[in-house]
C-alpha cells in the first residue's frame, strides 16, 4: 500500500483509533510482525507504549536503549534479536518530537521501506497532534505519574517543545515536569520574524499557574493584534494589575528576532536571564530589567536591541535554574551555568533543554531544593535562502 493511502487512512480514522489503524495497515500490507507507538512523557526520559487503559504498559527509558536513541537523534534505529528486526522510527511534526513508533519485521527492511516509515510517522505525529483535541489517549499515554492541577494547567498552555525551520530551531523543556506551576514559554513564527516569551508567575502552585495562564493569554492577545513589542508589555502589565492590583504579577523576557538580520528586540521585566554561545565560548547577556508584569499597571516599557550572528545560540533560564543553590553554597548560575551551555555545543536546541536541567538536578538533589524551572534554547541558522525576503513596497 502506497504511503499516500496510509495517508488518508490515519485521516479518516477515530482519533482513538489512529493506532489500531496503523497496526492494521503495516502488518497486513507491508508484513510487520508487530507495531506500536511509544510516546514521550512530560519529562522527556521515558517512552510510553500507548494502550487503551493508561499506566497499564511499563515504560522505556530514553537513556541506554536502541528506542531512546532513535527518540533523542531523530533518526531510524534498529535492534536485532533471535526472530525479529524492531525499526525505531522518530515521530515528530515540525520539530516536535512526539515519541516513536516500533515497527517489527522478520528482516531487516530495505533503505524504499525506511524512507515510506519515515513519511507514515511523520503523518502519524501529524494526526496525533489534531486527535489531541477530541482524545485524552495520547496525553494520557505520555504520563507516567498523576500531573498536579497546576502542571496540568501549564502543559497544556505551551506551543510545544521544540520547533525547526532553516532559520532557527528551538527547545523548551519545564521542571519538575509534574509539578511545575509558575515557568512557561511560548513562541509563534512568521514569514520575517520569530516571537518568543519566557514568563515566571510568582507563587506557588494554582496560584503561579493562574497568573502565569493571564499573562500569557494577554501577551498572545497583544501580539495577534499586531501592535509593537512595548505595547504588548504595556497592554499585558494593564490586564495584570486590573485583574490584581498588583497583588500578584509575573517577570517576562519578549523577544521578537527578525530572521533575515539577526536583531534581537528585548523587553526584560525582570527574568529569565540569558546566555550567548557565540564560537565557543559562553557568556551571559544583560539588559536593563525593568519592573514585572502587572506590579503598576501604568509602567511605559522600552525596548533594547542584541544582534544575533548565524551559528549563535541563546540559552534562556528562569531563575529555579540561575539561583538554584549547589551543595557547596554557590549559585548554579554562576558557578555552572556557562560551563554546560559550552559542554552541550553539540547537541541540538530540542536536546539542550533536558541536559541542562539534569545537570541542574545533581545539583539541586544535594542541596535539597525543589522550585520549578525553565530552560530555552534557540538556534539561529541564519535568512533562508530559498525565500524571497525582501520588503515589500509598503516596507
């Protein structure tokens, strides 16, 4: 059966039903002699088999298994075993990386075979991202524990947590991944420009998540109006304090990167903070903080202007991650920070995210500190060339 008709087969299928479809299709036309789906869970450290009852499959660790490393690479894996070949294929959608699907054989399939798997997974993350909306399956599969209430509020308000195109890519991972409740993030992309925010909502619990849940609507709300970085903290900081007082408010970093000149427009309201790799070497980048979100509700915001090179890449932290406290009394961000941005060049801004929270959380176990954190990082290629970038006559 040609991939087109998988296509269209996932299409028509039952949300619910996206898998059993599957499985039906390569066993029966492509001589599979097993298929499942391992989803990635909210930690990105597990690979959870889809089943129709949750928790009722044991997991798969990313770290140390041939799945993992097809997960983690993006790339098609194989392990051999007396009777079978398991293919592990990357199920991701523009960046996104979903999770895996597993597809054994009695050999191993031929290069034509690896390629149409490639292209059935890549419509299967496609149509598992629409059944998302009609389905708790998919969601109830990436879980290995029970969310809190505030974490369950803070995934479901990302974008995702990674994204490519030829310009940038990005990555964003939160912890304690069930039990965060004040960090978030979220980014939207044009044909010249790339928007991204990193938002920290003080407190604790429903509380962070809620004021964190207003921020973010409000600065998604400022944006899709079109109107300029400074008016979109302006509008943000009136609808925080309206619905406050200033009781409760959030510290924010707007960043808005024009993709064919590398300028960087900042609005700082206080955090995260950010570093630059730039040839090597890592160091952190300041800019004028200016008051939180919310604090006022009459404060005029200014923006400030980085320019960001092609090969660079920028990290940012919130400050679960900057101030947490080593077992030897020193400030991660201080003493650690830089040092891993530059021992992890070589992995991609999706991977960057995840390895430096598990650096943070030797860390953090020792000295017995738990607040939740963030991490982002974002690649910039350089202006695609393919596209035509120029102004148009309007400017």
């Amino acid at each position: 059966m040609k991939t087109t008709a998988v296509d269209r087969l996932l299409r028509e299928a039952a949300p619910h039903e996206l898998l059993a479809v599957l499985r039906a299709v390569l066993t029966a036309g492509w001589d599979a002699q097993a298929v499942e789906l391992l989803l990635a869970d909210y930690g990105m450290t597990e690979l959870q088999p889809v089943a129709d009852l949750p928790y009722s499959r044991e997991p798969m660790p990313v770290h140390g298994t041939v799945a993992g490393a097809a997960f983690a690479g993006q790339q098609v894996t194989f392990e051999t075993t007396a009777r079978t070949v398991a293919a592990y294929v990357p199920v991701s959608v523009r960046g996104d990386r979903l999770g895996v699907l597993a597809v054994s054989f009695a050999a191993a399939p031929d290069p034509a075979v690896q390629f149409e798997l490639s292209r059935i997974a890549e419509a299967l993350a496609h149509e598992l991202l629409v059944a998302g909306r009609d389905t708790d399956l998919y969601l109830q599969a990436q879980r290995t524990s029970r969310l809190t209430l505030a974490a369950e509020m803070q995934w479901q308000l990302l974008p995702g947590r990674s994204c490519t195109r030829p310009e940038f890519a990005l990555g964003g991972q939160l912890e304690p991944a069930y039990a965060v409740h004040g960090d978030s993030f979220d980014w939207s992309a044009t044909a010249r420009s790339l928007a991204v925010t990193l938002v920290n909502g003080m407190g604790h619990g429903v509380d962070a998540a809620t004021v964190t849940h207003l921020a973010v609507n409000a600065l998604r709300n400022a944006r899709r109006a079109g109107v300029p970085l400074t008016v979109q903290a302006e509008l943000t900081d009136q609808a925080l304090h309206g619905h406050y007082d200033g009781r409760e408010y959030v510290t924010a970093l707007l960043l808005q990167l024009d993709l064919v000149t590398g300028a960087l427009d900042v609005v700082d309201t206080g955090s995260p903070r950010v570093w630059l790799l730039r040839d090597g070497d890592a160091r952190r980048v300041s800019f004028d903080e200016q008051l939180p979100l919310g604090a006022f509700g009459d404060t005029d915001y200014v923006t400030q202007r980085l320019q960001v090179n092609p090969g660079d890449r920028l990290v940012f932290v919130s400050d679960g991650v900057y101030d947490a406290i080593g077992p030897t009394g020193d400030l991660y961000g201080d003493s650690g920070l830089a040092d891993t941005v530059i021992d992890t060049a070589e992995l991609t801004a999706a991977q960057v995210p995840g390895a430096v929270l598990a650096d943070l959380a030797l860390r953090r176990a020792a000295a017995g500190t738990t607040d939740d954190a963030m991490v982002v990082c974002l690649d910039w290629f350089g202006p695609d060339p393919s596209r035509n970038t120029a102004p148009s006559n309007g400017g």
